[in-house]
C-alpha cells in the first residue's frame, strides 16, 4: 500500500499558483515548459482552434484545477480537471484523502469494445437475414478488418457480429452491430469507417438496403468499474453513514433523484473527459443510456456498509475515451493534461476518470446527507460572485468573506459591500 504520508497534498489549496505549479513539477518530475500552456496567451490559439471546427471566432478558458491525494490501483495520481463549477475539485480531493487509509481506489474493466451499427431496411425475411449475416460472420470479419490494418497490427480490430430484428413504427428492421478492440482510441471513426464500407455487402446479404451507419455511444462492452472504502470515523460516524445510505437507496429507486446523483458522478467524469481532449458528450450519452439498461433510469453507483461498519462505494460506467487522434492529439492544453496524468494507454485514463467520478458521487452524497449541499459550495462560489461584482485582488477575499459570514451571497450584496468598501477607503486616504 502506498504511504499515506507520501500522497497526501496537504495545505495545497493555500499555495500561490506558481507554488502550486512548483508542487506539481516536483512530484510529477515534469518541467516548467510542460506546463507553460496552461497560461491563456500560451494555450490553443484561434489559429489551432480555426483547424479543430468551423467558422471559428474564438476560444473559451475553462479552469483547469488540479484533483490530489488520489491512489489508483496502487499508482498516486495528480488529476487535471476543467470544470467552471465551484467545490468540485475540493470535494474530489476531499473524499481521494480519506480513501489513503484504505489503499485508494481500486479498477476493473471489460476492455476497450465498441460498437457501429448498421441500420438495414426493405428487408423481406428479416429472420432469414439475420442468420444469412451470421453464418457469414468469419468472412465478414476478415473483410472488416482489412479496412483497417493499422489497427488490427496494433492488437485490436473487429472480434464478432451480431444482428437484431427490431420491431419499429416504421416496419421491421435488421440492425447489425460491428464488434471492434480499438486499443487506445476512443474508436468513433474507426468503428464508422468500417461500418461505412461494410454495409454494401452485409445489406446484399440481408437483400435489404442500409441507412445509417454509425456507432453507438452506448458503449455497454467497454465498461469500467471503480471501488472505495471510507472509514465511518472520518465522514462523520456511523449515523453518517446511515444517512448516506438512506440518500443513495433513493436514487435507485426515484429517477428525479438519479438524474442528479449521476449528475454529480459527471461533475467528476466530464471534468476530466474534458481535461484530456475526449469527447464529454458521447461519455455522457453513454452514461445516462447505461443508466437506463433496465428500463429504467437508476444510478449509476452503489453504496454498503462492510461488516467493520464503513462505507464501501462502487461506480459502474461506460468510459470510451482515446489517447490517440483528436484534441488529445491537436490541443496544447490536453496534450500537457496527460503528460501530467502520465498515462499511456486509454485503458489507464479510463480508470482514473471512473475512480475521479466516483469520489465526487461520494463527495456529493455525503454534503447532501449532512449540512446540506450549499454549505461549500456557495462558500467557494462566493469569489466568483465577488469577481462578477467588479471586485478586483484582495477585494475579492474580503467580499468573499463578508457574504460567507452574513450568510448571503449574492450579486446585489457583492455589489453593495464593494461599493461601501470603496467608499471607506476613499475617506481612510484623506
């Protein structure tokens, strides 16, 4: 086990940026240089932006903080996360330090799989076809995997075939899906290609005729799990624990409840899908339609208490995420994120977003079944609404401050705190 001592980042919220940075460099063994494109002037620039989509105007800065005290499966890990929303790398953090004592987190995975489907209609013995299709499954896989040779030299490819007859208000249709190993790409436009120069002669097998042809996002064979175990003595007890319990046996059940516990799962998850340059709204999709495999949509984590009385929590998530193509490839800032993570293989970042999403789950469902959720988040939401007043360097602590105490933190009393502050300080000169 890793010593506790060794991983936590104690005091690094009160550190200076550069010190912070200087913290980083030294435990990460990184150079300045790595992380000079964290600076907005040294970033994406709109030229490299004007490349990565169209019609670009300009860029966004999201804050890229930095989620510590995390083990993962035995490795320490320093965590980047882009996110706008107050409290969510605080909490992560949080909750990664109280796992120290109980070795961290802990993986599995069913491996990097993912699927294209081929739509086929006008198909007049849609039984028929589907076993014409799969009694040329070995043929249709070599062909398959000629497409893209680079890939299969790599280790990956299409496995299987598989085919469905779906009932649909437009008439019967054979839906056939492309088994693919992608490796350590996300896998949308491999599985795309192949499903795209496949389909002519899978749709002449079925004497059908193919629409679409794409993947689904829905990435049920590429599933990650990750699992914590929390001392009741340090979340606040056993009746905590009970608490916690009572507020997660609700989101199994309600799906008002779930839509916003799996919310906050993606606070975690998207900050860092984000952060490396991966796609965040095929994650999500594929999350929430995991959520849903029942029938109906339920979390996405589940919470015990073990015979010693403290909290085990488990995540189970689709994670397809690359570290080859795209904007992992294409963005300054991602590029230096994984070089901070100092993963190689998607396989090692997929487990780290799981295990990141499921320390702010427990963040947030321990916040919810204790003082409440607003308690530190709006505390850390009040410098924002400080900036957003006009207040400018220590302005922005004492507003801050101030709203915390009156227990008020709203833009209107940031603006009026600010002014009278000014106001002081222009008497206190004369």
């Amino acid at each position: 086990m890793v010593a506790v001592e060794s991983v936590r980042w104690s005091g690094f919220r009160n550190l200076s940026i550069e010190q912070r940075r200087g913290e980083l460099i030294g435990r990460r063994g990184l150079d300045v240089d790595d992380l000079g494109v964290l600076d907005p002037e040294m970033g994406l620039t709109v030229e490299q932006a004007n490349v990565q989509v169209e019609n670009v105007i300009g860029v966004l800065g999201v804050p890229v903080g930095l989620g510590v005290n995390f083990v993962i499966d035995g490795v320490a890990r320093a965590i980047p996360m882009a996110t706008e929303e107050a409290s969510v790398v605080a909490a992560a953090s949080n909750i990664a330090r109280m796992t120290l004592q109980t070795g961290g987190f802990y993986t599995q995975s069913t491996g990097p799989i993912m699927q294209a489907q081929i739509q086929l209609v006008d198909v007049v013995d849609p039984l028929s076809a589907r076993a014409r299709i799969l009694e040329a499954q070995e043929e249709l896989v070599d062909e398959i995997n000629a497409i893209d040779p680079v890939l299969v030299s790599l280790g990956g490819g299409c496995t299987e075939l598989s085919a469905r007859v779906v009932d649909t208000a437009q008439g019967v249709q054979v839906v056939v899906h492309i088994v693919v190993d992608v490796c350590d790409a996300m896998g949308a436009n491999a599985v795309n290609s192949m499903a795209e120069a496949i389909s002519g002669r899978i749709a002449s097998l079925a004497g059908g005729r193919a629409i679409m042809r794409i993947l689904t996002n829905l990435a049920d064979r590429r599933v990650y799990t990750a699992r914590a175990t929390i001392p009741a003595t340090l979340l606040g007890g056993p009746a905590v624990v009970d608490d916690i319990l009572a507020a997660a046996a609700l989101a199994e059940v309600d799906p008002y409840r779930a839509a916003t516990h799996n919310k906050g799962i993606m606070n975690g998850v998207s900050a860092v899908v984000l952060a490396t340059g991966n796609d965040t709204r095929a994650v999500e999709a594929g999350a929430h339609a995991y959520a849903a495999r029942s029938g109906r949509y339920k979390s996405l984590s589940s919470f015990e208490r073990n015979a010693s009385g403290d909290l085990e929590s488990v995540l189970e998530i689709p994670m397809a995420v690359g570290l080859v193509g795209g904007a992992t490839r294409s963005h300054p800032v991602a590029k230096a994120n994984i070089k901070i993570l100092g993963v190689e293989k998607a396989d090692e970042l997929s487990r780290i977003i799981v295990a990141l999403g499921l320390a702010q789950n427990i963040a947030a469902v321990r916040a919810l079944a204790t003082e409440g959720i607003q308690k530190g988040h709006m505390a850390l939401h009040a410098r924002t609404v400080a900036v957003s007043a006009g207040a400018v360097g220590e302005e922005i602590t004492r507003i801050a401050q101030a709203m915390i105490n009156d227990g008020t933190i709203r833009s209107d009393v940031a603006e009026r705190l600010l002014e009278s502050m000014r106001e002081a300080n222009e008497v206190s000169m004369y």
